[in-house]
C-alpha cells in the first residue's frame, strides 16, 4: 500500500515534465491558478445536478473531478512546502507511517458526521453535499486569491489548513466512491502525457 508522499514526489516530477508553465509561476500566480481550479471542479459537480445524466456518466465525471482535485492538491503542496501525510497525522494525533488506505480508514472513524454527509443514499444529494464542502474551501481560496491583487498577501497557514481540509474530503468522498488514487491519478497522468505535445526525453 502506497503513501502520499510517494503520490507528492511522483506529482512534482509529472509537474516537471508536463507542466513547465505553472512550474515557473510566481507563487501568487500558481496560487491564483490552483483557486481557479477548484472552482472549476465546482462547477462540474452543479453541471451533473442540472443535466439529465445516465448513472454511469454521473459515477465516471464524480471519478473524475475527485481525481483531478485531488491531483491539484498535491501540486499545491509542493508549493506550499507541505508534506501532506504528515500534515494530516498531526491533525489526527498520529505518529507513525500510514498508508492511504489506513489513512482513509482513520478519518472514517474521526469524522464519522463528515463521512456520513458524503455518504447519503440519494445519488443527488451525494454530489450536492460533495459539491457545497469542496465550494465552500475553493471559495475561500479564490477569496484569497482575489484579495491579492489588493495587496492583501497569501494567509499561508490558512490556505495550508484548507488544502489539509480538501484532502479529508477527497479521502473520504473517494471511499464512497470507489476511487483508488493510487491507480487513478497515475492513470491521469498517463492521459495527461499522451495530450502533452512535448515528450521529455
């Protein structure tokens, strides 16, 4: 079972390799850049809530946006110079190397309200309650990111705690789902790097 900071360090050299432009983004603008993400995955969940979908189109664009999400949080990480898992066990209290897996199985046991909002038996409702918690955090961060062109600056410890938050969210979400990070975001990235016009050598 794999752990997230493999995900991380695989992610920073995808990056590398396929994502050169962003890579060599001020911090604000890659900042600014992720917010915009986030909102963009937003607005995929209330694009399904509005269209009449078939069941196999809804479960494989909520597939999607997790993993998409979830790949834009490990980008945001190395920005923010963020070890995700050890973020996370700090949060839970937890001194000792975990899968995500075991990690997943944790925050079920921590956040069983959390788990059981995204976990509701209505299909709609599902995505619905997915949608309001990932708007929400990609609400603030887009507040953030708008703020800095006030000359406000980038609440650091903030935005590290809301992509902490996103990841519960997308830990859990994915369990309901049935997403396997491991394998799905690599499969990502292969898709990714076939679209890519530049091949690294």
């Amino acid at each position: 079972m794999g752990r997230l900071i493999t995900l991380q360090n695989e992610q920073f050299k995808h990056d590398q390799d396929y994502h050169r432009d962003i890579l060599y983004m001020s911090h604000q603008e890659r900042f600014k850049h992720d917010a915009l993400h986030y909102g963009k995955y937003s607005g995929r969940l209330a694009q399904l809530l509005v269209e009449k979908s078939s069941s196999d189109r809804i479960r494989n664009v909520v597939k999607k946006t997790l993993v998409d999400t979830f790949i834009i949080v490990l980008h945001s990480a190395e920005m923010l110079h963020m070890e995700l898992e050890s973020f996370l066990k700090n949060k839970l209290e937890i001194d000792r190397n975990l899968s995500v897996t075991e990690l997943t199985e944790i925050l079920k046991e921590n956040s069983p309200d959390l788990y059981a909002t995204l976990n509701v038996t209505d299909e709609k409702d599902k995505i619905l309650n997915l949608m309001l918690k990932l708007t929400v955090i990609g609400g603030s961060m887009q507040k953030a990111a708008e703020e800095l062109d006030h000359m406000v600056g980038i609440p650091g410890e903030d935005i590290r705690n809301w992509t902490c938050d996103l990841l519960i969210i997308l830990l859990l979400a994915g369990s309901v789902w049935s997403v396997d990070y491991e394998r799905d975001v690599r499969n990502r990235w292969d898709d990714i790097a076939k679209k890519t016009k530049f091949r690294p050598q």
